[in-house]
C-alpha cells in the first residue's frame, strides 16, 4: 500500500506558489524620486494648514457650517438611496475584502507575497496615524453639534470624525492598487480610478451629513500621505517577504526530517516505492525427481493438493512402445 505525506494549509499555499513561474524581474516599483518627495512635503504642509484652520475656527469652520444648514440629503433627495450604496467603497471592511481577493491571486500568479504584505503596511499605518488623529483632536461630527459657529473640537472620548476615516481609507485602499500595477501607463489609469473613488465617497459623507467638508479635506491629505510615503517601506517588505520563504522552507525540511528513518534503526513498516507495486511474475517452486525407466524428470511440488480424479491418463505417450496383441476370438476364430 503507498502511503502518502499530508500536506497543512500552509504547505498547500506555498506548493501552489511554486507551481508558479517566478517573481517578474521587470516590475515597475515606485521609488522615492525628488519629485515624490516635493508632493509629499506640499500635502504634509496642506495638512498642517487645515488642522491650524479648523483649530482656530477660520472661514473654513464656517464653511462647514454653512453647509450643514444647506442639508444637501434634503435638496437632492433622489440621491439618497444611491449614495447610501455608494459610499460603502470607503468602508474598510467591505474595501478591504474585495483588494485583498484581487492582490491574493496576483501573489499566487507573480510567485511573490509583495502585494499582500503592501496593503497590510498601508492599513496599519492608515490605522495608526488616522487613529490617533481622530482620538487627540477629538471633534464632533455635523449631527452632534452642539454650539453653532464652534469647531467642536476636544471632546475626548466622544468626537472621532476629524480627520474622516471613510474618505482616508478610500484613498488608501484604492490608491494601492495603483500604486502595485506593473506598469506606468497602468498606474496613470488607477491613480484615476482612484482618485475619482476617494474624491466620490468624502463628497457622499458631507452629502449625508456624517462629516464636515474640512474632515474630508483632511481625510484626502491623510490618505495621500500614506500612499507617497510607501516607498521608504519597500526595503522592510521584501526582508519580510525573504523571511516567510525562509521559515517555509525551514517547516518543510522540518517535516522531511521527522519523516525519514535514522541510520541504523530496522523500519517496522517502511515506506513503499512505486517500484514495490509492481508484481514481479513468480513460479512456483520446481523439484527433480529420478525415474528409473526414464531418467530425471522435473515437476511442480505443490504444497496443497486437492484430491481429483485425472480424466486422462497422466503417463506420456512412447512412439517407440508396440500396443498389446490381442487374443483370438472365440466366436470369429481370429
């Protein structure tokens, strides 16, 4: 019987990976040029601008204000229900399902866990500096207003909308898959995409009334910063992506090890070969036995014999033995 090795989820992934041709060598991966570097210092300093605004409660907290008493929910009204289904691409859930689905099979197809490993950096670093944008200024959102005119802002452990975690994650999320195409006429095309995604969903958050136009302001300059500053993470993500393949291929030696058989050791069941399936044709085993009329003679030795009465006569036939005469008959005289 052969006996075959069970393979884990993670063997099965990794068997699958290998099956694929190897990583393209001929990858466009974004670096951080001087001119990379000048858009991100504009946005870091776009974004300085309007947290100092809406601190000190200028024409753009005003703005906000002005606008919530617009309710645009209440002039457009046909929109609402469209909107409603619309501004899901900015949640991060349901966002991050459908790019992790897309970026998955395009690490089985490249043979490289980088796509992966890049949307989890970018959601980590959306989370951190998002969150802890959101926790330390505090501000309330359009429906919890409480003093009109303010900026409502500091309210510690109640206000969590500045800057606009919707409209950031839209950036984000759409924005990678831009940022990880193969080529530059396919990141000009996404980067379009995108941008009219996130641009889309942080207008549907002050459509509905859920944020103020200065959250998705900031939200837009967050999100941007995470994907500009991307690049400067590109060293950490290929150590991390050698250091998985190196730990799978540790398990798998691992797992060979354990099954092999120490030197010296009788196996008590050893492993079957394909060679050892094959039926080698046998015969029986073959004694001689000596006549004395007819000298040696060779037959089968069967161990167990089954009585049976021969039908024919088992005694060879002799051309040179001369049949019996037979006697006269009495009757015809012969």
């Amino acid at each position: 019987m052969r006996t075959e090795q069970n393979l884990t989820r993670l063997d099965r992934l990794f068997a699958r990976l290998d099956r694929e041709p190897e990583r393209p060598q001929n990858l466009d991966v974004p670096r951080m040029s001087p001119h990379r570097i000048v858009l991100l210092g504009s946005t870091l300093v776009f974004y300085g601008l309007i947290v100092v605004a809406v601190i000190n409660t200028t024409w753009l907290v005003r703005l906000d204000w002005q606008l919530m008493f617009f309710r645009p929910y209440e002039q457009w009204s046909g929109l609402h229900a469209w909107i409603d289904y619309y501004v899901v691409l900015g949640q991060r859930g349901p966002t991050a399902v459908m790019v992790l689905a897309w970026l998955g099979w395009r690490s089985w197809r490249q043979h490289t866990l980088r796509p992966l490993l890049m949307l989890g950096t970018s959601l980590l670093l959306l989370n951190i500096t998002v969150g802890a944008a959101k926790i330390g200024m505090g501000r309330l959102g359009p429906h919890y207003a409480t003093a009109i005119g303010s900026n409502e802002m500091w309210h510690f452990g109640n206000g969590d909308i500045f800057p606009s975690g919707h409209t950031a994650n839209a950036v984000v999320t759409w924005g990678i898959l831009a940022y990880l195409a193969s080529s530059q006429r396919t990141r000009r095309y996404l980067s379009a995409v995108s941008a009219i995604v996130a641009l889309g969903v942080g207008l549907s958050t002050v459509y509905l009334g859920t944020h103020w136009l200065s959250d998705v302001m900031l939200g837009w300059a967050a999100g941007l910063l995470i994907l500009l500053a991307l690049p400067w993470f590109e060293p950490l993500v290929a150590r991390a992506e050698a250091w998985i393949f190196a730990v799978r291929d540790r398990i798998r030696e691992r797992g060979t090890a354990a099954g092999a058989v120490p030197a010296g050791v009788p196996a008590m069941f050893p492993q079957r070969t394909p060679a050892d399936d094959e039926v080698p044709a046998t015969r029986e085993p073959v004694a001689a036995t000596v006549h004395p009329a007819r000298g040696l003679r060779t037959h089968p030795v069967r161990t167990e014999r089954a009585p049976a009465t021969p039908v024919v006569s088992r005694r060879p036939q002799h051309p040179e033995r001369v049949g019996r005469s037979t006697a006269a008959s009495p009757v015809t005289g012969s």
